[in-house]
C-alpha cells in the first residue's frame, strides 16, 4: 500500500520490464557474438579451402606448361627415309629382336589424337613424338633399348599387342604380288602394273589446262569455270584408264586435290610430289609410295 502511495510500485514494475529487456538483449548481443564467431570461423575455413584450390589449380598450370614445353622440345633421336635393300636391312634387325614373355609391344597407331593406352605407357611424354607420327607402327622394348615408329606404305587396322617379338609384316612395307600403282595430278595421268618391285605395263598422258588469265580475254570467273572444266574432264579420262587396269589391288598417288576423288576406288592412296613426262613421273611417285619414313623416338 505504502508502495503504492509513493509510487514506487510502478518504479519497480517499470525496473523489472527493463531489466527483461536488458536480459533479452544481451542473449541477443550473446547470440550474435557466437554467430559473428562461427562466422569467423566458417569464413576461414573457406579461405583456406579457396588457398588449397589455388594452390593446387596453379600446380596443374605448372604441369600442363611444362608438358606443353615437353612436347614442344621433344624431337626424334634420328629420323632417315628407307627404301629398297636399307629398308630390308632394318626389318631384319627388328625381326631378330626376342624378349621375354609380353616384352615386345608392336601398334600401328592412326590417329595421334588417340594414342593406344600401352604405348602412353611404355614411352610416356615421348608418347607425344608418336603422335606427331601417326599413321605410323611403333615398336617397344620393355627395356628401353629400342623406341621406333615407322609409317608403312600400307596401313593395317589398328592395334596394340605386347609379344615375345614384335609385329612387323613385309607385305606392309614392301611391294608384292600383282598391283596397279596410278599417279594422278590435275595435268597428267600415269598408270604401271607391277610384279613386286617390276613394271610391266604402262599407260599415261598429260592433258593441257589454261595456267593463266589473259586481262584483255575472259573474265576471272569464267576462266576458272573453264579450267574446272578442263580439269573434271582430265579425271573422266582418268577413271576410264582405271577401269581398264590389269591388276585388282590399286594404289593411288598425286595431288592431294584430286586423289580424293578416288578413293572409294583405291586400296591406298598418298600424297606425292612427282614431276616431268608421265613416265619418269610415274618412276619417281612409285620410289616415294615405297618409302618408308623412319622415327627413333
């Protein structure tokens, strides 16, 4: 009652109400603190994830520089062109090397881009000098001592095998039995039927094209209309020459331009650079077609 008269009960009353929302503010100024803390601490957590990622993102950098520089400074230990009786003296050699059980691993790799798993593994970054290669067949030793890619005349299907030696077949690298070699240019046509390594049929001609624009004659346009012309009707005669050859297994050499025209035709067919009379040309595209490229990697 006294309380009452002095006013001290609503004094008391209005205390309590502010010690309460003293208390609920300091759970809040408490809660708040351990949410700055865990805060705190979730954000270093996250900082030094980032640093780990960082780190690790500027390692792989480091690597695939490095790699890249690899397969920029790499290069074959000796590179040679073969033919004929050097050739034979190197398959020989290979064919003469035994290892032990799975110690020879042999591929014939056709796309770069897809190098076989075993030879990454066998020559690892010089993998990337077979790639270069390709199409090529490559030939390991388990030892190391020999390393080599060759790019045969005639392609066989891909594969990679490991064997006590290794995979090396003569009719890949070597002319044999009856074929028809034809070296097509947009100018010139020559055709030999062969035994092995003799001709012994010929057939050839050359067909003249415009080599240039005259200003005061046809118009650029139609000048090259004429030499397309001229050149679709050098191919005709070209296809009917083909289909007059003696010999079922046909190989086919020239322009890059034009051969493309014959492949469906062609068991084979490859890019030379052959010159002169359709029959010295002929000689010349048959010597290169029978080489054999040669990488020791």
């Amino acid at each position: 009652m006294l309380d009452d008269l002095l006013g001290r009960t609503e004094l008391k009353e209005r205390i309590a109400e502010l010690e309460e929302n003293r208390d609920r503010l300091e759970d809040q100024l408490s809660a708040e603190k351990r949410r700055r803390s865990e805060a705190a601490t979730d954000r270093q957590e996250a900082e030094r994830r980032v640093n780990t990622l960082e780190d690790k993102v500027t390692q792989l950098e480091d690597q695939i520089e490095r790699l890249r520089d690899d397969e920029t400074t790499l290069s074959p230990r000796r590179e040679a062109t073969l033919s004929g009786g050097r050739l034979d003296d190197v398959l020989d050699r290979l064919a003469t090397v035994e290892t032990g059980e799975e110690g020879a691993l042999t591929a014939f790799v056709d796309d770069g881009h897809d190098l076989p798993g075993a030879v990454r593994q066998a020559l690892g970054n010089r993998g990337a000098l077979v790639s270069r290669a390709a199409p090529c067949l490559v030939v390991v030793d388990d030892a190391g001592l020999i390393a080599a890619c060759l790019r045969p005349p005639l392609s066989p299907a891909p594969f990679a095998e490991w064997g006590r030696s290794f995979r090396l077949e003569r009719s890949w690298f070597c002319p044999q039995g009856s074929y028809t070699l034809a070296l097509v240019r947009s100018d010139l046509f020559a055709m030999g039927t062969y035994e092995a390594d003799q001709r012994i049929a010929f057939h050839g001609f050359d067909s003249a094209l415009k080599s240039q624009h005259s200003k005061g004659g046809f118009s650029q346009s139609r000048f090259e209309r004429l030499r397309d012309e001229q050149i679709d009707n050098h191919l005709d005669r070209c296809r009917a020459a083909l289909d007059e050859r003696e010999a079922d297994r046909l190989f086919i050499v020239g322009e890059q331009s034009v051969i493309g025209n014959f492949e469906e035709i062609a068991d084979e067919t490859a890019t030379v650079d052959a010159t002169g009379d359709p029959e010295s040309a002929l000689a010349s595209a048959w010597a290169d077609f029978w080489s054999v490229q040669l990488w020791v990697v």
